[in-house]
C-alpha cells in the first residue's frame, strides 16, 4: 500500500486540524509514493526504536510524539536527531506522529483510556472553537470526564488504574478513603486542568507530569489527583493505533514496538 493512502485513511480520523498550532504532527520523514509492507506503532521514535524498526524490517513508524519537533540546524551523523533521520532515510523507513490531534479526535488516546478503565457516559473536558468543516455540528477538546459504574475509594481506583495500566507506582494527591463516582482524565501532561475539572463536578483529575507547585495548588482547592506519570498515562498509544490500522489496512502487517521508552526506573 502507498504511504500517501495510509496517511488518507489516518487523516480521515485523526486529522491534523485538530492539532494544536505549536504542534508538529503528520508525516514527519518519508515519500509518500513510497510502498508500505510493515507498520509499527509506538509511543515515541527514539534510537532503540528506530534499531528495532530497521531489526524488523518496518516501513512505517506511527508515534504519538512528535519525531521532530524543535528546531533542526542539520542533518549529519554527527548530531543525535540528525543520525537518527540519516538512520531512516537510509533504510527507507518513514515516520508519522498524531500527537494533539490524536489527543483531541474521538476515538483517540482520552477515550481509549476512558474505555480501558470502563468509565462511562464520556463527555470532553474542555472544548475547543474551531472553523474547520471537520469540526462542524461536533464537540471536540482535550480531555474526558465520565462515571464510575460504581463509586469506589481514591485508594481503590488507584489500585485498579495500576492493574489496568500496568503501571508500578503511582503519585497521589487527596484524601485516599474519598469516595470517587466521577473521574476526569487528560493523559499525558494536564495539571493545568484540575480546575476546570473540579468545576465539572470531578471527584479526582487522573493525568501525569504534574510538578510539586501545581500539586499544592490542587491539595489547597480541595481536589484529588493521580499522576499516572507522562509514559504511563501515554503508552497505550500503541494499541490504539495497532486496532485501528490492523483493521484499516488490509494487505499490510501491523505491529507494536516491543522498545521500553519509559526513562524512569523505581528503586
């Protein structure tokens, strides 16, 4: 399959006006004329990825993260990200990263997550204006709330969001014996939203990458907060995006990085 046919079918559902304007989404490296046999899906593209990539044969690197999304003053093999792009070019492998877009879309990585922890009744957090036809008659935004089927203890949602997610630890600002029946979710980074969360009728905002002053504020409001951590709250990318291409892209093989990202270890 073309490259430039997968990136339509990606499009389709994720487009890339939904994308914040700071963002870098899209198609990041490659030719979209070039032929697809082999997919992989991934969090981010670092150097064990794109190593793995080149292992396994891959045409295609679909991340979250954005592959490029500073500043680059060149591209030799004398410059981390310039190796890492000289690395691809060279082995004909392109890389596609959906990042705020992915965030934002319906069936994205908020409702995943909403989906995997069974909450229900998903409405967005924080909504969006826009004047994309795309957008027209729908609500779009950053973030989910929704309802417990049954209201559980902080201290017990966390225990589940552990055995769900797969995640080791876990940060927790609140009062663990607070009776919780309504979440609301901003995976990634999203302490920012806590306020707007609370006043949405959310018992606890679960999210990541929260700093020690923004945990302050949020114990001073009166809020519960989890954080997930950024890597945590972000990983089941992957399988959202292996579901969605496996079954959108007949004739090509899909598969999911089996690269660790997550720079932090618990000792």
């Amino acid at each position: 399959m073309k490259l430039k046919d997968i990136t339509k079918k990606i499009e389709n559902k994720y487009p890339t006006c939904l994308a914040y304007d700071w963002d870098n989404v899209g198609l990041l490296v490659g030719d979209f004329d070039s032929d697809v046999k082999k997919v992989m899906t991934v969090l981010e593209a670092n150097e064990a990825v794109v190593e793995e990539a080149i292992e396994k044969g891959v045409d295609l690197i679909v991340t979250h993260h954005p592959f490029i999304f500073g500043k680059i003053n060149r591209v030799n093999t004398g410059d981390f990200k310039g190796n890492l792009i000289h690395k691809l070019i060279k082995n004909d492998i392109s890389v596609y990263s959906m990042h705020t877009n992915f965030d934002i879309a319906f069936d994205g990585l908020n409702d995943y997550f909403m989906e995997v922890m069974d909450f229900k009744n998903t409405k967005v957090l924080d909504k969006i204006d826009s004047n994309d036809s795309y957008c027209e008659g729908k609500v779009y935004g950053l973030g989910r709330i929704g309802e417990l089927e049954e209201s559980v203890s902080l201290k017990e949602l966390c225990n589940k969001l552990k055995s769900v997610l797969n995640i080791e630890c876990l940060k927790v600002v609140g009062d663990l014996d607070k009776e919780i029946s309504k979440v609301a979710v901003v995976t990634g980074s999203g302490s920012e939203f806590a306020k707007l969360a609370a006043k949405e009728g959310a018992d606890v905002i679960l999210t990541g990458d929260v700093k020690y002053h923004e945990a302050q504020d949020v114990f001073d409001m009166g809020m519960n907060l989890v954080d997930c951590g950024h890597f945590d709250s972000e990983n089941i990318f992957k399988d959202v995006m292996y579901n969605f291409l496996s079954n959108e892209l007949g004739g090509v093989e899909v598969i999911k990085s089996e690269t660790n990202l997550n720079p932090f270890k618990i000792v």
